[in-house]
C-alpha cells in the first residue's frame, strides 16, 4: 500500500503543501475553515505527519519533559495526567522524569532532556535558584510548586491554605500547635512555616516546628512520639503523606484523633480514605498541570518572560479536627510565637 502524502492531502483539500505543514506544525496560523478542511481530508485518507521530519524544518520536537521531585508521591499523578492530556490537545507529547528528591540528578535529567524537548515543567524542584535560572537559558522551563522571581512559574496559594488551616484549629480552641514540617530547601515548606507562624503570632498561639522532614509517611510515623512529646493539641503536617504517617504513628502510641490531638494535611490527595478521614487544605494539582503546559507552550519563544500564575487553595474539614482538649500550657510557655525543637522564636 503507497503511503499517503503531504501532496495528497494538499490536492483533496485545495490547498497548497505549505498550507497543510502549518496546520499541523502552527494551526493557530490557518484559517479555520481551512484548518478544519485539511483536517478532514487528513483523516479521510489516513495520513499522519512525520514527526521527525517535520522537526527537523520547524526546529521543533513536539515534545516536552515533566521532572517531579519523587512520583510515588500522590501529589503529582493527577498533575502529570492534566499536563499529558493538556499537552496532547497541543499534539504534543510528554517525557516523565523522577528526581527522588534529589537536586543532583534533578540537574543532570534537566541537561539530559534538553536536547530531547521543546521545553520542560520542572514540579516541585529541590535545585538551587541559581541552578534553575541556569537550566533556563539552555532549555525554556515553566516552574510548578515553587516561585523563581525570574522565571515563569505555576504555584498552588499553600501559604493561603496554611493560614485558613491554622485559623480553623484556632476557631476550635487550639493554642498549641505544631507544624510537622518538610524537607529542606523547600518552597513550600517555607511558604507554609511563614504563613503559619504568623497565624498563630496573631491569635496567640504557640507553633512549634517539628522537622525539616522527607514528605512521606515513614517520616511522619517517625515522628508521632515527638509531636506527642511536645505537649501540643493540634498539628498542621507540611502534606498528607506526613499527616498519614502521623496519624498511624499516634494510633501506634494509643493517641485518640481528633480527641486528643487533632491532625491536617495539605494537598487533599487521598485524604479521604484515611481513618479518621483527614482534615486537609485541597491543592489544584490538575489545574496547576493544564496551566504550566499553557505556560511553557506560549511563551517558549520567549524566554524573558517571568510569568508567574497563583492557584487558590482551600481547607476541606473532615473528621481529623475537634475542639481543643483541656490541657495545661506546653512546654514554649504562655508566649505566643513559635519554636523550633522547643526554643521559642519570637
């Protein structure tokens, strides 16, 4: 069977070649009337475009490349299906990356793919600012879960989200709390501490912080005996892994939930079907997915550009929270403000 050609959609379509090469590598650029009948004719005769050869006129792949911090957590799938399916109305395709945590090889996968992909969405990233601000004048890049003043980014509001979490436990009697925090380096991590000892500086609580920790559930069981230690009511975790870990490791230890100690998490990822069902601040991963592909894909041309768009966030109270247990004052005394590993901060 002869394959079909460029020249034989051309000729059913009335159209001239040029006109069909740009409605599949630029459609935005062709009438849609036109558009839509080179499309018609493309399919009625069963001819799909060489990506190979077309890249190598338009200078283009097609392709982008996703890198996440670590895939297993449940954060990030509902953010990698969006941006593949935003990316495959776009007719292009997705590389997957997982770093582990770990920016060395977050720096050598982004080197690798450079050469591979029309831009990348770089989520959560644990490199350096300088390093991404490098990264970007090899490869064009949109940011997810972090803020680089100088490069286009994608964030979800968790400072917003942190605040209302912390208010929440406040409006139920809370006065000591801790916030389970995560690793290192974090954007995040720090937007969230920031927010949070503000809250409670301005209702007067106390927060003590409890970390840095790795984001999953082992940390957060690991640490259940020092949240119990701390003499606090309530505890904010940095996610949900953290929260599940958590709330496992006071079950361990016979502390009762929301009881004794009420728990949230942040992202709203699987926190339903936790036991008690957990009290959590929602993030719109998939919205969050959609938009940096629109992102990168807009301004890959322009690689100035410092676009930044801000994703609302909101707490969904489940059975995780309950009003304040009587307890005598912990152990950061009568002062509000917030401790680190039990030394107040001011």
């Amino acid at each position: 069977m002869v394959p079909v050609t460029i020249r034989d959609v051309a000729r059913a379509s009335g159209v001239h070649v040029s006109t069909v090469s740009r409605t599949f590598s630029a459609p935005h650029l062709v009438n849609p009337e036109t558009r839509d009948r080179v499309l018609a004719s493309a399919e009625e005769l069963g001819y799909r475009p060489n990506r190979a050869a077309r890249a190598l006129i338009t200078g283009r792949t097609h392709n982008l490349g996703l890198i996440v911090a670590d895939i297993a957590n449940p954060f990030f799938p509902p953010l990698i299906k969006a941006a593949e399916s935003q990316a495959r109305l776009r007719d292009y395709h997705v590389f997957i990356a997982d770093t582990n945590e770990d920016p060395v090889v977050e720096a050598e996968v982004v080197q690798a793919l450079a050469k591979q992909v029309d831009g990348i969405l770089l989520c959560s990233p644990r490199m350096s600012n300088d390093l991404i601000e490098q990264s970007r004048r090899v490869v064009p890049l949109v940011v997810v879960n972090r803020m680089v003043d100088s490069i286009p980014s994608v964030v979800m509001d968790v400072g917003q989200g942190a605040r209302r979490a912390m208010e929440h436990l406040v409006e139920l009697g809370h006065r000591q709390i801790a916030l389970l925090a995560g690793p290192r380096g974090s954007w995040t991590n720090r937007e969230i501490r920031r927010a949070a000892a503000a809250t409670a500086r301005g209702a007067g609580a106390n927060l003590q912080v409890i970390g840095p920790n790795q984001p999953n559930q082992t940390a957060g069981s690991a640490a259940a005996e020092q949240v119990r230690r701390a003499g606090v009511t309530a505890v904010l975790c940095y996610n949900d892994l953290l929260a599940f870990g958590l709330l496992d490791g006071l079950e361990r230890l016979g502390v009762a939930v929301p009881t004794e100690l009420s728990v949230v998490g942040i992202d709203d990822t699987l926190a339903r079907f936790a036991r008690p069902r957990l009290t959590t601040v929602a993030t719109p991963a998939a919205a969050a997915g959609r938009a940096a592909v629109d992102m990168l894909l807009q301004h890959d041309d322009d690689r100035r550009t410092t676009a930044q768009v801000t994703l609302q966030t909101e707490l969904v109270v489940r059975a995780s929270t309950g009003p304040a247990p009587h307890r005598p004052a912990g152990p950061t005394g009568a002062t509000a403000g917030y401790a680190v590993a039990g030394h107040l901060k001011e």
